[in-house]
C-alpha cells in the first residue's frame, strides 16, 4: 500500500506537469502539443494497467465519446478515403483518454489548480506582452513583424491565431480566479491577465475571436455582476470599442468594411453571402448530400472537396469567380461533422450544444434564487459552460475539429468542466 502511494505521487507529479506544459506548448504549435498529450495520455494507461483500476469513475459524457470514438474509426475503415482517415481517426482516443487524466489528477492533487494558474499566467503575460510589442512598434520581441498591417501574430508568425489562442483561455483563466479568489497574488494577476488579454484579442484583428469572446463575456457577465457593475461593464466596453473604431482607420477596416464585404457580396447582378467561404461551405454540404448518414470519413474534405459538381457551385462563380471550394477542412465544424462523419456524427455535436443550451438556461434561472453559500459554484459552473458554448458555437468559422491543436483546447475546456459539472450537481443536492 505504501508502495503504491509513492508510486501514486509520482505519477501526480509528473502528469501533472505535463498537463501544465501544455499553454507553452499551444505557443510553439500542434506538434508539442500533440506530443505533451499523447505522452501523458500513455502514462495515464501505464498507470491504470499496473494499478490494477479502473480506467475512470463513471463518467456518462466520456463513455459516450468513446462510442463516438468507435463510430469514427469503423466509418473510416469502410471510407474509400481510409489512407487519410484511419490514422487521425484511431489516435482521437488520446484526447478522450486526456480528459480522463486531467480529471483525475484534479481530483487527486490538491494543489492542481493554483499550480496550473501559475504555468498558464506566465504564458499569457509573455503572449500579451509581446502581442502589445507588435502591435506598437510592426515587431515583436523575437523581430517577427506583421504579417498583415491589421492583423497580429506575435510568437505565431505567419500563422495568424493571437487572437484564437486567447480567446480560448479566456474562459480557463477566468475560472481560476474565482478558484483561486482566496490567493491574493493569485487573483491579483489574473485580474491583470483578463484585464489586457480581452483588448488584445480585439486588436488582433480576428474577428472570430473576438465575437466568440464578446458572446462568452455577454453570457457570463449577468451571472457573475450584479445588474448595476453589467451596465456599467458593457457602457464603458462600448465606449471604447467607438472610440478605437473611430480613430483607427485599419481598426476600423478590418472590423467594419471588410466585415461588410466578407457577409455579402452584390456583383454582376447577383447576391452571394459569406463569399469568403461560401464556396466551402457548399462543397461540404454537396458531400453531405452524397454520404447522408455516415460521412466520407475524417479529415477526408480536402478529397471530397474536389467533386463538388454541385448546380450552385456554377451560380457561386458567376457572381464570384475567385472562390475556394477546397481546403483541408470546411471551416466549420457543424459543417465538418455533416461532410466527414454524416448526420449521426453531426446529431452528436448538435444535441451536445443544445445540452449545453439548457444547461445554461437551467443555471441563469438558478442564479436568480440562488442560496447564497452556492453563488461562486455557480460562477465557476457558468464560466466553464459558457466556455464550451464558445467552443461550440454554430454560427462562426472555425478550424479543423480533428486538428490537434484545437482539439487540445476543447478538451482542456471539457474536462475542466466535466469536473466541476458533477461537483456543482453535488453541491445543490447537498
């Protein structure tokens, strides 16, 4: 027995550590991060394997992705595309397994949270501080300038995600401070954190980013403020957000002009909407059409995407004739899911966000008569739902669901969540 709890620590420690690795990791780009998280998710097996238990407590969420997991991997091996499918779609069992893992050693190390608001506020200074770098002077600390005069990238370089990679901890490190809220260090810089992280994501120049992150602050703030510090919140955040559009020309640009051209587009007599992507979005759903019920298979799009012989493919080029039908993913998941995995897979993710929904309906009438010794669960449970909201949100473009990088930030999200979903249920039958 003692053997095995030393053994136990150990694992803690070092899983642990490789969980708290992983925002370093996110900066340098898929290839860490999918390395930090196979490997720990590999210990985690090596530890169930020679500690004689279980895989996980009960989780109805989790046993459910398995299946989905299952169903993916079987519909690639039927693919005709099962030389691109077959290999994402049986290492996905790796970010289920991770959930397994953070889950654990949140249950399992006591100090789990504070030593994860230390790894993850000391990567977001660096981030931000060198995002306001770039933006100031067309460099950052490493001399990367500006791929686009209204756009930052910062560590990111060419690839233009500043503004992605922080909206996606927006939520995390803002459940930590309320978590957290008895460190006075602690809450002290991730107040300062959230404070100029939420600006930055702004002048990014993402725009997905930064209405993803509106809708996460405008469904946790009525929640988390009282009515009176909301208005004033949302005032001043208003105020602001004029003012810089109105005095920045490139701001102004990016958020007002080019918004307006990238929703619709009138040319030779004809009215195409989201131009920048309509055209994958019509390949993805011409593929639906032609595999309804199981999908051509994960990470197959960049395939299908050349058949498209759809009739409103001629209509889209003649009113556009510069538009991309293919790429390696849709740019939308609900999309993604309806061309790769068909209506089965898409059903999935659909009923999850509408689960999701009503949770969230559920928790916003509860915050209403709330008992008071609940008010921070509640909090913290809006602030991780609303997280997964973001993630999920239909009406966005969005990256590749299957991609390591942005699957790593979805999963981190669900377990935090998943977590904290059953300690919220046991804290109201208490």
């Amino acid at each position: 027995m003692l053997e095995f709890s030393k053994y136990n620590n150990r694992f803690l420690y070092f899983s642990s550590f490789l969980v708290f690795l992983i925002p370093f990791a996110q900066v340098t780009g898929p290839f860490l991060t999918d390395l930090i998280i196979s490997t720990a998710a590999l210990m985690y097996i090596f530890f169930i394997l020679i500690s004689n238990k279980e895989l996980h407590e009960n989780n109805k969420f989790l046993n459910i992705l398995i299946v989905f997991w299952l169903y993916i991997l079987i519909t690639s091996l039927i693919s005709e595309y099962r030389f691109l499918s077959l290999k994402p779609s049986l290492t996905f069992i790796r970010f289920i397994i991770f959930s397994f893992l953070v889950i654990y050693l949140i249950k399992n190390n006591k100090y789990y949270f504070s030593n994860f608001n230390i790894y993850l506020i000391i990567v977001l200074f660096i981030v931000v501080f060198d995002g306001y770098i770039q933006f100031a002077f067309g460099k950052n600390i490493l001399g990367f300038e500006k791929v686009r005069p209204d756009r930052l990238s910062g560590f990111f370089r060419d690839e233009l995600i500043l503004g992605s990679f922080l909206s996606k901890f927006l939520p995390i490190i803002l459940f930590l401070y309320y978590e957290n809220r008895h460190n006075k260090k602690l809450k002290i810089f991730n107040t300062i954190i959230i404070f100029i992280m939420i600006p930055l994501i702004f002048l990014s120049g993402e725009r997905s980013a930064f209405f993803l992150s509106l809708l996460f602050i405008l469904l946790v703030l009525p929640i988390i403020l009282s009515i009176k510090k909301f208005l004033l919140f949302t005032t001043i955040f208003s105020i602001t957000a004029v003012v810089i559009l109105n005095f920045s020309p490139t701001i102004h640009d990016r958020y007002v002009n080019q918004l307006k051209d990238h929703i619709v587009l009138e040319k030779n007599g004809g009215k195409l909407y989201f131009p920048e992507h309509i055209g994958l979005f019509n390949s993805s759903y011409n593929n639906f059409l032609n595999n309804k019920l199981i999908g051509s298979g994960v990470k197959s799009f960049r395939e299908t995407c050349k058949l498209n012989n759809s009739l409103y493919k001629s209509k889209i080029t003649n009113i556009k004739s510069n538009v991309d039908f293919c790429s390696t993913h849709p740019h939308n998941y609900y999309l993604q899911f309806l061309s790769e995995t068909g209506l089965i897979g898409f059903l999935l993710l659909f009923f999850i966000f509408i689960y999701c929904v009503i949770k969230y309906a559920k928790v916003f009438i509860i915050s209403i008569f709330y008992k008071k010794n609940n008010k921070q669960s509640i909090r913290k449970y809006t602030i991780l739902l609303s997280g997964l909201l973001m993630h999920l949100w239909p009406i966005t473009t969005t990256g590749n669901f299957f991609n390591n990088w942005n699957s790593s930030f979805i999963f981190l999200n669900l377990s935090l969540f998943l977590y904290f979903n059953e300690k919220f249920i046991s804290d109201f039958k208490k």
